[in-house]
C-alpha cells in the first residue's frame, strides 16, 4: 500500500537540470575494501580551502599511523595526520591536480606496516558544549569529503549573527559513475547518525534532513529503518538529476529556499553536509582520530575490476590505478566526477581528502564522439539546463568576442558553479563550461 | 604504462546530440511531405524540390568556401533550407525562378549574415520573399492536384525559359477537363469569394496550393514526431497555431460566412507548416522558453491580421519574418530569472 502511495508523491527537485548517463551500476554493488598501503604516501599540506598546514615533523621522523604530521594555520585550516606508520622521507614539492606543485610531506612506509591505528586522543563528544566540538572537529582534519574540501568545522560557526536551522545532509551523490556515498550510507550508516548527532549539536541546529536521490531505494530504506528515534531526523528522497547534489539545488529541493547572490549556506539559516563527511566525523571523533583515509570509488571504462575503496590519504594514482587493473591506452584520469571532476597531468598526483572517485576515460579518438564545433544555433537546450538559470548560450557569445566585463557586469557571470550542464547538452559543442572558466579567471586577474 | 595522459577541462562527458543530427532529422521528418507534394502535384513537384534544395546547398558550398568557413554542408542545414522554399512554392513554378529563391535564400538570408547560426530571418522564407515580390504572377498561378497524367508530363509552365514569364497555364488545366477548377486556392476561394472548403480535405490535403503546405495532417505527424525526439521546440508550433485559432475565433462567430472558421485557418495555406517548421527555426527564433511562447503568438495573429484585413490571401510568411525581427527583443525581454535573485 505505501508503495502505490508512492507513486503519487513526487520526489522533491529544482528547475532544469539534466540526465546524464549514470553507469553507476558498475560499482554500486561492489562494498568497500581496503587496499595495501603504497610504498610512500605524498601528504600535500593543501588538501583544503583555506591556509595550507604547518608541518610539525621533521625529515627522517618516524610517525604512527594516525599521529597528527601537520597543524591548522589559524581558523581557516585544518591538520594533517599521518595515513601509515613509516618514516618521513622529505618534505618538498608534490604535483597536484589543480597543476602548480605544491609543499608536501613524502611518508616512506614501512613494510608490513599495519592498518591498525596506533593513535587516538581521550574524546567525548556525548559531553562537550558546542565550541569543543567544533574544535574537535578541526582537530580531525575534516573537510568536505564531497569535493568541496571547506573545513567542516567553519560552517558549523557562520559569521555574524547567522543562525544555523537546519542541517541538510547530502547523499545525493548525482555525478555520473560515483557510488561511495552510496556505499557508506549502507555500510557505514552508524557512524553517520553518530556523525549528524555531533553536527547538530555542534550547530545548533533543530533538525537534520537527509537528502536522497530516489536512484538509490537501497540507502533511502535502510537510512530510514535505522534513524535514532529521539533525534529531529528525516530521509526525504529527491528527483534524480544532475547536479541535485550541488548544495545551491539541493536546499532549494527539501527547503524551497535560495541563497542569494553570493551569500552563504548559511544566509538561509542552512549548512550542507555531505553523508561521506559526517561518517568519518562519527567514527573519528569519539576515537579522538584524524582523517586518515577515505573512501574513492576508482571506475571508468578503462578500469578492469572497478570499485570502492578505503584509500589512504596519499596514494598516488599510479599505485590505486594498478591494484584496480587497466586495460588499453590511457586517455583522461578524473579526480571526481566526470561533469565537475579535475583531469590530472600525472599519475603521481596523490589521492587527497576531497577525492571522491578516480575514473579512467577512454581517448578521445576513441570514444566516438563528434567534436566538430559549430556556431551556436540558439537551440536553447543550454537555458533549460542551467540550474541557476543564467543564459549560457548569450554567455557563450560574449565569451567567443571577449567580452568577459560585460559577462560577469550584466549577465551574471559570477553565479555560475561550472556544473557542466550548458557543455554536456549544447548541439553545438561549443565548450561553453570552459569559457566560462577562462573568463571567470581573467576577471580574478584582473580585479586582482 | 603510460605515454601521455589528455588533459581536458570539465565537464567530461557530451550528449550524444549534435547540430547536423538536428538537422537530418528535419530532412528525415520533411521527407514525408515532401513526398506527399510529388504524390500529389507529379514530375513537376519534384523537379521543383529537387531545384531547389540542389541550388540552395551549391550556394551554401561556394560561399562558405569564399567566407573560408571550409566545407559547412555537411551540417544539412542548407538542405532543409531548400527543401522548404521547394515545398512552400506553387508546383508549377518555373524552375528558373526556383532557382533564384534558392540562391536568394542562402546568399542573402543566411551566408550575408555569416552562415549557420548567425541568420536573422528564416532564409527560406527571406528566398520565398524575394520571389513573391519579383514573380508576383508565377507565385500565384496554381494547378490541380491529381491532375491525371501528373507522373509523365510537365507543368508547362515549369520548364519556362531562365528570364522569361511563365506560359500560362490556364489552358492546359482546360484541357484536364476537371469538374469545379476555378485557379485559385482555398484560401483565396474563402478570402474574395467566401466558399469555405470542407475542412476535412483541407485537413488531409486533397486541395490545390503550395506544393507541400496542402496536408496539414501530415505536417502535424512530422512536426509532432521531431518535437518528441526533442529536435524542435514544441512551445513555437502551438503558440502559432494558439494565436491563429485565437485571432479567428471571434470573427467567425461574428459572421460565418464572412470570416473563415478557426480550423479552416488552421488548415488551410501554409499555416501548418509554417509553424512547424519554419517559425520553428532554432537560430531566428527566441531562445528563452516564455520569448518562444510570445513569438509564436505573435506570429499566430499576425497571420490571421493579414490574412482577414491584408490584400494578400496568405500572410504567415510575413508574419514569420517580422516575428524573425522581433525575436531579438522577445529574447532580451523574457532573460529567466537568475536563481537567488528577485
């Protein structure tokens, strides 16, 4: 009977929006392992926004596993713990994702060392007030696991006299070919109530929200057969929808609400938390632990046996990539999902905290597709994608003769996330996503 | 393991839909009625569509070469171009004049502007306009549908010599021996003479007229089928045809003898399948979803205006390209609402 109900009800959504292709049933089903440590671990000091941490060992220091290596640089910053017992190797420069080398800190592992934590603090949480918790939040290194990296405990203490009044915890997980939230909100579902216990109070907040793409019935029935019976708790499940997960879309989806230009979560009286974050804050924090490793989902059409795992911060790709398998050439690996995800230049990129998939794409000569570009033909499928509504196609032709003043002066530029929609859906296959960029950038330079 | 690695910025995925799959898919959904107009109108109908889509993608190929855009056929727009001027022109219009519509079209409704995306009108119809103007007799001169013989001989007036007039064909149609031929189209009959065609022949298409404007059913079935493959914004044809219907109604319940009923507008002249295909025109329409809803009204009672107070029988060619100039606007007024904002 609750099933035909259902039919009636329509799940909660934003406007426009698009389909992609899911291909999540290449790993929704495979539960999380673990993997081997790899030989070094490369632990950048910038996983984060924010200020990079402080390293606080020196070369040829032995760490534990989980021993804090590097502490938060003021408020805006988080600490780093060492992922493996070994020894420091160096700290020196490490190639990143985003390009630029950044300081890092090179762990040489040892040999059978164990997956065992040998560190932890005395830590309460059922007892500390609000400003503990958010310290102790801090002191875990987390940050959001989702692809944001903003330091979990700066939205739990917004800036002036906002209030948090609710907590909306997002397991959307709407990028194509990712599962592991999936997979912990199945696996690791009470460490996450612990994780939106802590949130609420550390908050303030009168009531959390779980929201769920309705592609995943799995997660959407367990989550709610398990929620704590004292708690201001709901699972409520969204439309399926790209980018349903962007935190902008996902409160106008359960709340109705919309952040204004350039505001704050918080502006609403909202702080966003990705299911994947408050896991690792519920199993962490009681242990008095730091963020250690997390859980990547490696798949693509490329990759031989694809799953979820629990990777160690600090994995480099080359290493993840061949406990995994790979057959043919090599096109694009992905950091993330494949509509908002960074393609990486090397394959000694580690795997860092916001690292939420590694997918290996085929090359583009053999992925088949047509990359003729033709003049914009004002379809308009571009204006029916964009969840927030711009006009990407005129956008798109202010870009072309440059005019990227006028873009972000008159037609609001600045209000686009880069959720890709406006590329995937245009006819035309104008990079209309990576013009924006571009022009986004430049105007940075040049207000700078 | 690895030689290179591509690098690309995101989004990583595309939709597998492209501008010339758009494209052939309209030429696929045109087929129909095209083939409908050779059914129906003979050797001639075909000569003409073949005339002028040939010529309209010849232009095409030779100015984008001179413009140095390379080779922009293959992107099949040229070809709807010259489909549809084929199908909007009496079957029995001479090929040479077919010929400079086509060339007028693309050269100056589209390659002027800078090719694919770039035109104002629809080039079509800016072709069609020109010959309108300059061939006033030879756009108006109809023929029979289902003349008998239609599959072995000619129109005579189609094969008429490049810079002359037409030869009339007034006493060829006598020599068909065809029972209530008066040379005029329904639309023409309803307009100065007020006989009203039975709406369901107007509606299958057993009447006289444009070579490809006469079955408005099936022009709905191939509109419908691209709107449902997401190929054509379905907001235009019904806003068109919404403002059409509208404008009739109260004419019509005025005095129905004087003013056409609002499903005889609808299917009659080259309503139908100027709104499905031709205001439909992705690049010359508004590109914003409430400016499409706006566009297609206005354009739907412009259509009726000049049809029931113009001197002209039809005025949906008119109304499509003053509604093409006013696109711009509709779009500038109708930005969405950006998110967050008020």
């Amino acid at each position: 009977m609750a099933d035909v109900l259902n039919l009636f009800q329509r799940p909660k959504t934003f406007g426009h929006g698009i389909h992609p292709v899911e291909h999540k049933e290449l790993t929704a089903g495979q539960p999380i392992r673990r993997l081997p440590f790899a030989p070094e671990l490369i632990i950048p000091l910038s996983q984060h926004k924010g200020r990079p941490a402080i390293p606080v060992v020196k070369v040829g220091q032995e760490v534990v596993r989980g021993e804090p290596i590097a502490q938060a640089d003021g408020f805006v910053s988080v600490p780093m713990h060492a992922p493996a017992t070994g020894v420091i190797r160096a700290i020196g420069l490490a190639p990143t994702a985003e390009g630029p080398k950044t300081p890092a800190i090179f762990l040489k592992v040892y040999h059978a060392a164990s997956q065992q934590v040998l560190y932890g603090l005395d830590c309460e949480p059922e007892r500390m007030n609000a400003k503990n918790l958010i310290h102790a939040v801090q002191d875990a290194g987390l940050v959001g696991l989702g692809g944001g990296a903003f330091p979990s405990h700066v939205k739990m203490k917004p800036p002036g006299r906002r209030i948090i009044e609710t907590l909306v915890v997002n397991g959307c997980e709407c990028e194509p070919y990712l599962t592991c939230d999936h997979r912990i909100m199945l696996e690791h579902t009470d460490a996450l109530m612990r994780g939106i216990r802590i949130a609420l109070r550390a908050t303030r907040a009168e009531r959390a929200i779980i929201g769920i793409e309705d592609n995943k019935p799995d997660a959407l029935a367990h989550l709610r057969a398990r929620l704590p019976a004292h708690l201001p708790i709901t699972v409520e499940a969204v439309k399926t929808k790209y980018p349903q997960g962007a935190e902008k879309m996902l409160i106008k989806s359960l709340l109705g609400l919309e952040i204004p230009p350039g505001g704050l979560t918080a502006d609403v009286g909202v702080a966003v938390y990705n299911v994947g974050t408050l896991a690792q804050m519920g199993d962490l924090l009681p242990k008095g632990r730091g963020l250690i490793e997390r859980v990547v989902t490696v798949s693509g059409p490329l990759v031989e046996r694809p799953g979820n795992f629990m990777v160690p911060i600090g994995t480099p790709l080359r290493f993840l990539l061949k406990q995994v398998g790979l057959h043919g050439a090599i096109g694009q690996v992905i950091l993330g999902g494949p509509m908002m995800g960074m393609s990486v230049a090397s394959l000694d990129v580690p795997v860092t905290k916001p690292v939420s998939g590694v997918l290996v794409m085929e090359r583009e000569e053999s992925s088949q597709k047509d990359l003729r570009v033709y003049p914009c033909i004002k379809c308009g499928e571009c204006l029916n994608a964009c969840p927030m509504s711009l006009n990407p196609s005129l956008l798109g032709e202010l870009a072309l003769v440059r005019d990227y003043a006028t873009m972000a002066g008159q037609h609001h530029l600045d209000h686009c996330f880069e959720c890709g929609c406006c590329a995937y859906v245009c006819p035309s296959n104008i990079p209309l996503t990576q013009y924006f960029r571009i022009a986004k950038s430049i105007n940075r330079d040049r207000k700078g | 393991m690895v030689k290179d690695i591509e690098i690309r910025s995101s989004p990583h995925l595309k939709r597998k839909m492209t501008v010339d799959r758009i494209m052939r898919s309209v030429v696929l959904a045109l087929m129909p009625i095209s083939a409908f107009a050779v059914w129906q109108f003979g050797l001639s109908a075909l000569l003409l569509l073949v005339t002028t889509t040939g010529v309209a993608v010849l232009t095409e190929w030779f100015f984008a070469r001179q413009s140095g855009q390379g080779n922009t056929i293959g992107d099949w727009s040229a070809v709807i171009t010259g489909l549809l001027l084929g199908l909007t022109l009496p079957p029995g219009f001479p090929l040479w004049m077919a010929a400079v519509a086509a060339f007028v079209a693309i050269a100056l409704g589209k390659a002027l502007f800078g090719g694919l995306g770039y035109n104002v009108m629809n080039p079509a119809l800016v072709g069609r306009a020109f010959v309108q103007a300059a061939f006033p007799v030879a756009i108006t001169t109809w023929t029979p549908a289902f003349a008998p013989g239609r599959f072995v001989e000619l129109i005579p007036s189609t094969l008429t010599l490049p810079f002359m007039q037409p030869v009339p064909v007034a006493d060829w149609v006598a020599g068909l021996n065809l029972d209530g031929w008066t040379g005029a189209t329904p639309l023409a009959m309803q307009k100065f003479q007020h006989l009203e065609a039975p709406l369901t022949d107007a509606f299958t298409g057993l009447i006289a007229g444009s070579a490809g404007e006469t079955s408005a059913l099936l022009i709905l079935l191939c509109g419908l089928w691209l709107a449902w493959r997401r190929m054509l914004d379905w907001r235009i044809p019904v806003s068109v045809l919404a403002g059409a219907a509208l404008t009739a109604l109260p004419f019509w319940l005025l005095d129905p003898h004087l003013y056409p009923s609002p499903g005889f507008v609808l299917c009659s002249g080259g309503l139908m399948l100027a709104a499905w295909f031709m205001a439909s025109d992705m690049v010359a329409s508004p590109v914003t979803a409430k400016g499409a809803i706006l566009y297609g009204l206005f354009i739907g009672v412009l259509t009726v205006v000049i049809r029931l107070f113009g001197g002209l029988p039809e005025g949906v060619m008119y109304a499509i390209l003053l509604g093409n100039a006013v696109g711009p606007l509709i779009s500038s007024w109708t930005q969405p609402r950006v998110y967050g904002s008020k």
